[in-house]
C-alpha cells in the first residue's frame, strides 16, 4: 500500500528508497533481532577478553574523553560514559515505555496490572533473599544483581516461540517487567548512588524544576526538555545520585499529549489541500514556487507536532539503543577474562552462587508462588488464555536480567573479583533462564499433544483454568 501510494507522487529513485527504508524499520523494530544483537556483542566481548586483543581493548575502554568549555574541563574514560551517559538515554526509553504504559497500557488500569505487579514483586524479593543468604556475612551489598528482568532480552527470546505462547501471556509478561524496571530503578536511586552533595542535589531539584515549568507551560517541542535533561545529566551525576536515572525523570515531563486539535485537523488539511491547488503553477520549477513550498512547509510543520514529544523522542532514540547503546554496554561490561583463573574458584564464590540462583531458582519461585498464592485467595484471576504452564515459563524466563544486573553489579563492587564472579553468574544465569523456559514450553507443547484431545501448540489455544475466566478486563 505504502509503495502505490508513494509511485502516485514521488520518483521511481524516491519511491524505492522509501520502500528500503520501510524494510530497514521492519528489522530494527523486531525485538528478537534486538535481543540477538546484545546477545552476540556479550558472546564478542567474553571472546575477545580472552584473546591477545583484550589489553588493546581495556586500554581503549580506560582512555579518558575530555570536554573543555572556557576553564572548566570535564573528563571521564570511554567505559564511564558508556555506563553513566549513553545509558542515560536507555533509560530515557524505560520511562517513556513506562509513562506510555501508565498513560494508555497496561498499568492504566491497576486491577488490571496488579496480578503481574505484584508477582513482579515477589520476583525480586526471592533472588534478593536467596544471594543473601550466601553473602550475608561477606558480599550482602549485592543483593540486587538478581532482582531484574531485562525486558528486551526476556520478550525477544519468548517472540521465538511464536504462537506456543498466547497473546495475553506475553502482555502478562511485558507488565511484569515493566513492574519490575520500576522496582530495579527504585533500588538504584535508594541503594546504590554515592554519598550524595547537597549542592548539586539543589541544583538537580531545580533543574528538575524547570522541567515541570515547561511541561506546566505546555511547550510541545521536545528540543527545550532534552537540552535541560542533559543539564539534569551534569547534576544528577555530580550529586552522587546515579546519573542514568535522568533518564527515566526527562521522560516523564515529556508531554504525552498532542498541541494539535485532532478533531479539526481533516477540516483543516482540507483547506490546506485547496490552497496547494490554488498555488500550484504546472510550468514553473519548484524554486520559483514560493507561496505553494510555504504552504507545504506550514502542512509539514502542523503534522510534525500532530505527535506528541513523548513519542518523537521515542522514535528517534530507539533504534540506537538497541542496536548501538545496549550491544555497546554489552560489550563493555561482558569483559570476562578467564584466562588463569581457576573455573572452580569462580563456581564456588558465593557471589557467583548467589547471583546464578537468586535468578534462575529465586526468579520463578517468587513470580509463580505469589501469583498462586494471590489466585488462591480469590484477590486475582489469571487473564484469560493465560495457563499455569505459561505462568511457570514466565516464571522461568523471568530470570534473564542482563542489562540491569550487570549495571548494578559495576556499582555494587569495587573488588575485580567480585565485579568477574558477578558477572560471569549474570551470563550464564541469563542463558540458563532462557534456554530453561524455551525447552519448558516445547516440552509442554509436546506433552499436551500426546494427551488424548490435546490440542497441537500447546498453550497457545488453551483454555483458562477453571477460576480464571472473565479476568481479561
């Protein structure tokens, strides 16, 4: 459609770069290429920390990036402005998907979302109280590695299973995450800033501040929030409060809403559309038509603001974040090197241990028992088409948390062993939750289409249990 549509008006040359174009979006918009992407920068950066490359690269990772404006310079190595700015702008996406989710998503209707928010939190509670009780005499500072689910990376891996696994379990699953980001961000402002400086906390107050004058003042524009949101970016990370946490504060006073009147706006583009027939002129080149270019240049900018900001910022910073902030971080933080280290020192450091099973033990038991325990008392209902054989798979799949777990372990340790055994408990507990939960719902799909009736696919078209019908509200 789009490609008939665009040979009405534009060149062969125009029409064939917007359909390269539209290809190019359907690839960057899957989430599963996404996932993979982060998955083989982690796989790159193991390889290369244990190759004769790896001195080349830690010396890269360590060199320092300087600014310098008049007399005051700014200075931090490639590794911190990975960590600390360009994650920034990944958390900038958190908060708009979850302001999104609050304005017209899941967590819009809190009976709605409050099964899988709360699931969500005894999945964090579970692998916090399981690594403590490995570390609480020597490592308790973390606790939190476990607690998260990496949205990306745990919706990319369930997307390859396709219809085995039913629509409503997968926005089940998305509301859970999301809950969870909001407990892992929570524990990161609490937890794991530094000591903080009055001063600069002041100065983010008003930054912060400024923020909500302009949101209060209904400026539509999104260039105004991002140039004070990287003012916040310069004070949050001098305060001692975690500087990606910026992020998630600018989009929250994005405007979610549009400064166009979309109920007069086909009246009013019908006007428009007279007026460029009027101006128009066959015989003369597009340069020497002013009043017809400024007619269109008027249409264009009205349209552009037809979207609210919230959404033009997620636009423009998604496909960098995932397909070049987060392989980056990947590949920045999956810096495991094991050469001349002992396997076994690492497999039994309680760190490793209780990282590696506060996720893949820790995550589905908290997640599956307070939603059966919730289901039990009658305070929820499981969504319609949603099993308790998906739920355990989510309960399982939950324990990827790549992203958040590997941030807080960088700030939870300052001892390289302890930041390696962390790490190397986040890479495998990862890969395990995923592998884990894939093979559950291929083994259960099998099974159920052995049963007598069973239906082939498994969960997919299964009906709710018995007590969970009608929930889908």
């Amino acid at each position: 459609m789009l490609r008939k549509r665009s040979a009405i008006i534009g060149e062969p040359a125009v029409v064939r770069r917007m359909s390269r174009r539209t290809s190019l979006q359907k690839v960057t918009s899957n989430g599963t290429i996404a996932a993979a992407v982060m998955v083989a920068a982690a796989l790159l950066a193991v390889i290369v920390a244990n190759s004769p490359a790896y001195e080349a690269v830690e010396h890269v990772l360590q060199a320092p990036l300087s600014i310098t404006l008049g007399g005051l310079v700014a200075s931090m190595s490639v590794e911190a402005f990975v960590n600390d700015f360009l994650m920034s702008i990944f958390f900038l996406l958190v908060g708009i998907e979850l302001k999104y989710e609050m304005t017209v998503g899941q967590l819009r209707k809190p009976r709605q979302a409050a099964l899988p928010m709360l699931a969500a939190v005894g999945g964090v509670a579970f692998p916090a109280i399981i690594y403590l009780l490995f570390n609480h005499a020597t490592a308790p500072h973390g606790w939190a590695i476990p607690i998260a689910t990496d949205i990306a990376f745990a919706l990319g891996v369930m997307s390859l299973l396709g219809d085995r696994v039913a629509p409503e379990t997968k926005v089940f699953f998305q509301t859970l995450a999301i809950a969870d980001d909001i407990l892992a961000i929570v524990v990161l402002a609490l937890f794991y800033g530094q000591t903080p400086d009055i001063a600069w906390c002041a100065a983010t107050l008003l930054v912060v501040l400024v923020l909500a004058g302009l949101n209060r003042r209904k400026v539509y524009s999104a260039r105004p929030y991002l140039l004070v949101g990287l003012v916040l970016w310069v004070c949050m990370y001098n305060s001692g409060i975690h500087a990606t946490l910026a992020g998630v504060i600018l989009a929250f006073f994005l405007p979610a809403r549009s400064d166009v009147r979309l109920g007069r706006l086909r009246a009013w583009l019908g006007v428009q559309a007279r007026l460029l027939d009027d101006t128009y002129d066959d015989e003369s080149h597009v340069l020497g038509q002013h009043d017809f270019t400024a007619a269109a240049e008027r249409i264009e900018g009205i349209m552009h603001h037809v979207t609210p900001p919230l959404e033009r910022v997620e636009r423009s910073i998604s496909v960098p974040v995932n397909f070049v902030i987060l392989p980056l971080f990947a590949f920045v933080n999956a810096q495991v090197r094991l050469v001349g280290v002992d396997p076994m020192a690492i497999v039994s450091d309680p760190v490793t241990q209780g990282a590696f099973l506060g996720a893949v033990l820790g995550k589905p038991v908290g997640i599956i028992l307070v939603t059966w325990l919730l289901v039990r008392v009658g305070f929820a209902k499981l969504p319609r088409h949603v099993t308790w054989d998906q739920v355990i798979a989510v309960g399982i799949m939950g324990g990827m948390g790549f992203t958040m777990s590997i941030l807080i372990a960088g700030l939870a340790f300052s001892s390289p062993q302890e930041v390696m055994a962390a790490k190397c408990a986040i890479l495998a507990g990862s890969f395990c939750a995923g592998a884990l939960g894939v093979a559950y719902v291929h083994l259960d799909g099998h099974f159920r289409s052995k049963k007598p009736g069973g239906e082939k696919g498994g969960d997919a078209a299964a009906a709710a249990p018995a007590g969970s019908d009608g929930a889908g509200e």
